[in-house]
C-alpha cells in the first residue's frame, strides 16, 4: 500500500458544498450550518478515488492530506470529513497547524450518521489448531485443552513485552479480554519473610522489610517457575500504593526463596502481596493464554472451542497514538471509536479549541485521551473503558500566572481503567490551572477516580463509584503535598461505594500532606470510607471546608490525622522540598496567588484548622475520625435512618428541615447526555 502521507501527486480535487452552522463557545467546536468542503472515507474506498459519497477514499491519512490542501486553497471554508461505518485499521494519523480549522470554518473528522467507524489496532487470529508438541510447562489433561496459532503467520512480527507500558499485547475473545497465563488466578498470593541483606528504614506504619528482592515463597508450586524463559511477578512490594512488575531472577526452590529485580524504590516488605505472570506452566484455566516469543506461537485455553464466528484478536499496534493533533485549532473528533491498541488514543498539544465528543476508546494498553497544552480543549459525551492506565490526562495553563487552560471533561463515562498500572492512573489526571470536570461518571478501579495537581479547578456533578477497589491509603479524589494547590472546589457530586484500602483506608475524598483551602459541598456520599479514613480525610493541612454535604451510611464523615503537629508543619514547610514548591514552581509571596488565594498568606497560623458544618450525617458510625479540638465543627445532624430514597432525601424541603443552607442537585449529577450508555 502506498504512504497515504507522500501520494497526493495528481488526484483529482473535488468540491463539494455542505451546509454546516459554527457556534463557537469557550467549550470548543460545535458545527451547525456554515459552507464547508465534504470528503468521504470507507473501509472499501479506494485513496485513488475522489473521496467523494460515491468514490470515498480508503485511509484517514489520505483524507488529512485533502483537508490540508482545502484548508491551504481556501482557507475561510471549513472542512468535513465523513467516515463510513465499519473497521479500519489503526494508522499513526497527525494533524498540525496547516489542518486547523477557525472559529467561523471548523474542521470536523466524523461518523456518518448512524454509523460507527472503528479504527483497531489489533489482528485477527483464525488459524487456530490442537496441541501436537507438547511442551513440558503443561500436563497432558490442560494440552488436550490447549489451543495453539502461529502469530508469524498471522502477520504479527512485533511481539512486544509482557510487562512493559506501551509493549504489551493483550488477547481478547469478542471483545473480552482474555488473561496472561498466571498464579494466582486472581489477586495475590502472600510472601513469607523479606531476606535480603539490608533493611529497610524505620516507617509510620512500623512494617519491617529489605532493602533488595528476595523473599520467602510460602507454596510449593512457585518451585516450578524456575523453568519459566521470563517469569514476571506483579504486586504492592512495600507500600499497598506503589505496585510494580518486575522481573524474578532466581528461583531457589531448595529455600523457597525468590530473587526478584531490585527495581522498587520502597523496598520489600515482610508479608508483601503478590502473584506471577507470563508462566506457562500456570495456564490452566479457561481464558488464559501465553506467547512463545522465541517460536512465535500463542497457546490459548478457551472457554470453548473457537468457531468459525469467534473473533480473537491480538493488539499488535504499537505507536505511542492514535491520532495526534499538534498545534491545531478548532478541530472535532465525533463519533469515531477506537481500539485495542498498545499505546494510548488520542493526543491534542498546543492549538485552542479542539474537541473529541461522542468517540469511544475500549481496550488500551495505555491510556485513552491526552490534552496537552493549549487553551479550551475538552471531551464530550465520550466513553472510555478496559484502560491498562487512566482514562483523560489535562495539562495546561500557567500555574505561575494563574493563566487558565480552560480544558474540560463533560458528560463522559471512563470505567474499568487502571486495569495494568494498578495505582495513580485516574479516570482523569489534571495538572496546571483552570480545568473543570462536570457532568461524568467514573467506576471501577483498584485506585482513584481523580487526581488534582493544580489550581482553579472545578469537579461538579460528576457520579463516581467502586474505586480505590484494590490499594490502600487513596481516595476517589487524590491531591498530595503542595499547599500552593489552591481554587479546588467539590461540588455537587455522588461518591457511593468507595469502601477499600488494606491497613490505613479509603475515602472518597482525599486532601493529603498539607493541602489547604479546599471547598467541599453539597455532595452526596453513599457508602464511603474505610478503615481510618472517612468518606473525606484530611491529613494535615488547614482552611478546608467540608460544608453542606449528605453522607448516608458511611464510616465516618470526615477524618482527620492527627499526628500534624505544629512541629511537624514547620519541618515541612520549611523543607526544600515544599519551599521549592511555594517559592520556585509558582511564588505564593507575588501576585497574582497573594490575592487570589488568602490562605497563603497565614501558612504559619491556623495549623490543622479546618471547618465541618451544616452537613447531614444518616447511619454513620461517627461524625469525625481522629479530630482534635483544633478544627471548627459546628451545625452539623446526625440520624440513624429516614426511610426514604435517597432522592428524597436530597428534596429541598428534607434539607432545610435538618440544617442544611443549600441544595444538593441529586437528579443533575451525572452524564446529561452520552449516546454510548444506551447500549
């Protein structure tokens, strides 16, 4: 096939009037009826042809070389692109500034309606066959299970890592992604003692472990893995919220002892949880698979014998994205889904206004969208879901200048996310300043929902639900040791059922080392906390309000560590570190931050006060965990049941009655509209 980016030479050029409407906002592009070039792509078109309805061309790259000559020859006329329904293959597609559009001439990449283009990275595997030679790893009855595919010729010559970000394939029957051949099944085995020859120092937690790789084993079956060609193990070495893969150098089956890759910062401790990955001799159960990446053949144990219908599919794209917009303007992505890929979807740098609504990103290895820079981008109404890390990272604006990004998340569903890298993957990483999250609906993950690195940031009506499922001391909300992070607002958002953590806890929300100044209100949460935490914890910072919420079956409402001294406030902020923080990366001492952001002023008073009034508590444990008499509590109601819906509960009239001095909009929490959540 040729370069669909070299291949312009000589094809024919058409115009074709469209009528389109711009209406161009602070949240992107929204075409509606302004004059614009149309092209058309389809899986049978042909990038020789004119791209036109009847003659479409074959390849999005081929079409971005069209938007760019129609952009270059008229450059007041927007441009449409129009994909048929059906599957492509992925192609690395970038877009710059020659393909942007204007706010009165927008350049829109989109479905045709009512159909669904599907750009897949990934290779079907049909010549599916029984075991013939068996290798030694498998007993004779799991063979005889065993189904095995040549991928060389599949056409797969890139076999990746099992274990490493961006490399690994994964294999997927219909769509349902199959298991790397592992012990145990599912969740973690626990190790004996730590041995290796230095220990490590003395902790918060009093755990005691060693500085280097080695443990205990306590099965007999890990003896087995010394004949493994690259055994991996996967767990939490140390600390229940730093997890790794790394590699096991030595089996000393005689001792029962592993020797892993010394690569984990924290160290291993006694008791750690782990489990093994990529060992032959573990596929035994249905749904699992391996890769000989010396003989290039893949050995899988259906559920079922494949039929002719099956699909299984191998990721084998590897590029870093999908589809890149770098320095563009004013460009839309609707409508377009994409998946089973390597890497992650999609990445817009630099450029203003650009917007990915109604696509859909599935089975990633990576991440799904990157916003980077710029002004005014955002998603819409998209849905992400089976993510190896996080779903949407936002990054922008000027934290120094307090110079808005104005990028924004709406209307959005990313679930099943952190599936791979099992802590500090969010549904949505947000660093700089001016970002909002609004109206979206995250759920299920081993850690947060959010991570809030920044100021001037807006969460407001959002759903979030069954996260921090698998690590320890995380919340649906996690932001951490900067008190220059300032303008946070929670507001208006449903948490329910955020109930894991494994020695400290929990939370749906969670202000750690030193964040000040954060405003929490009219929340709904439902379930949350565990452990030490409440469903908000509060580890030592001050000026945080905790006003207006409902907590309904929780732990505890708020929690706090109590442990801040004043002593130990002053050791940190006057520690390189932190000074670093509030006087280098932005200077709290200058303008714009000694207006904005009063708090800054007094980090010297007021340690540890933070304020807790007018909430409703219903069939909470507590009102507070680990407080002391330093904060402001006051006005707040606790009532053991009602006997009403939640939605009740949040009535106006119910509110008022118990203390409350605003609303809680129960029924605007969540996506307004998101075509995908129909199916």
């Amino acid at each position: 096939m040729r370069n669909p980016f070299w291949s312009w030479g000589g094809v024919v050029r058409l115009l074709v009037p469209l009528a389109m409407a711009v209406v161009v906002g602070g949240t992107g592009v929204q075409p509606a009826g302004a004059s614009a070039r149309e092209f058309f792509v389809s899986p049978e078109g042909d990038d020789a042809a004119g791209g036109t309805e009847q003659a479409p061309w074959r390849t999005w790259g081929r079409a971005v070389e069209a938007v760019r000559e129609a952009r270059r020859a008229v450059p007041g006329e927007g441009v449409t692109v129009r994909f048929r329904g059906g599957e492509y293959p992925a192609e690395a597609v970038r877009l710059d500034a020659s393909t942007s559009g204007t706010v009165e001439a927008p350049v829109v990449f989109a479905a045709m309606e009512g159909e669904v283009p599907v750009f897949t990275g990934s290779v079907q595997l049909r010549d599916w066959r029984p075991v013939r030679e068996r290798p030694r790893q498998l007993s004779a009855e799991v063979a005889a299970r065993v189904v095995v595919c040549d991928v060389r010729a599949a056409g797969v010559g890139d076999f990746g890592d099992p274990t490493a970000l961006g490399l690994r394939p994964e294999l997927f029957r219909d769509g349902v992604m199959q298991t790397l051949a592992r012990w145990p099944d599912r969740g973690f085995t626990q190790a004996g003692k730590a041995r290796g020859a230095t220990a490590v120092p003395p902790n918060w937690a009093n755990f005691e472990g060693t500085v280097e790789g080695v443990f205990d084993y306590l099965e007999a079956r890990q003896a087995r893995w010394a004949g493994e060609a690259d055994a991996r193990l996967g767990g939490y070495w140390f600390w229940d919220w730093a997890e790794q893969f790394l590699r096991v150098e030595r089996v000393d089956a005689r001792r029962k002892r592993l020797h892993v890759s010394p690569d984990h910062e924290y160290g291993f401790r006694d008791g750690l949880r782990y489990f093994g990955v990529n060992l032959l001799c573990e596929l035994d159960q249905p749904g699992e698979w391996y890769l000989d990446r010396e003989k290039g053949m893949l050995y899988w144990y259906p559920d079922v014998r494949p039929r002719p219908e099956t699909v299984v599919t191998l990721s084998v794209f590897a590029a870093p994205y999908v589809v890149t917009l770098d320095g563009c303007s004013f460009v839309e992505l609707r409508g377009l889904s994409f998946r089973e890929c390597r890497g992650s979807g999609i990445l817009v740098q630099g450029g203003s206004d650009c917007v990915v609504a109604e696509c859909r990103l599935e089975r990633f290895g990576r991440d799904g969208i990157h916003l980077h820079g710029g002004h005014r981008h955002g998603v819409r109404g998209s849905w992400l879901e089976h993510l190896g890390c996080g779903g949407i990272r936002l990054v922008g604006g000027d934290r120094r200048t307090l110079e808005r990004a104005d990028h924004f998340v709406e209307d959005t569903v990313v679930r099943s996310f952190s599936l791979f890298k099992r802590t500090y993957e969010p549904a949505v990483y947000v660093a700089g300043c001016g970002f909002r999250i609004a109206h979206n609906f995250f759920t299920r993950s081993s850690s947060s929902a959010m991570r809030l690195d920044g100021n001037d940031i807006v969460v407001e009506y959002n759903r979030v639900s069954h996260v921090v499922d698998e690590s320890d001391d995380q919340g649906g909300i996690d932001t951490w040791y900067d008190p220059s992070f300032q303008g946070i607002v929670v507001r208006y958002n449903h948490w329910s059922d955020i109930v894991g953590g494994t020695h400290a806890g929990a939370a749906a929300v969670r202000l750690d080392d030193m964040i000040s100044g954060v405003s929490i209100h009219g929340n709904v949460f439902e379930r949350c906390g565990a452990l030490m935490f409440g469903a908000v914890q509060i580890n030592g910072g001050k000026a945080n309000v905790v006003e207006n919420n409902l907590f309904v079956d929780c732990a505890a409402a708020v929690s706090f560590v109590s442990q801040w001294s004043e002593e130990r406030w002053f050791a940190n902020l006057d520690s390189a570190v932190i000074r670093k923080k509030i006087f280098e990366d932005v200077d709290i001492r200058e303008e714009p931050h000694r207006s904005r952001y009063p708090v800054l002023g007094t980090l010297r008073e007021g340690i540890n006060v933070n304020t807790v009034r007018h909430n409703l508590v219903i069939g909470a444990e507590e009102l507070l965990r680990g407080a002391d008499d330093r904060h402001v509590v006051h006005d707040n109601r606790m009532l053991s049941s009602t006997g009403r819906t939640l939605a009740e509960v949040c009535e106006p009239a119910f509110l008022r009655a118990h203390g409350l001095h605003g609303p809680i909009p129960f029924a605007e929490m969540g996506p307004r509209a998101n075509r995908w959540m129909r199916e």
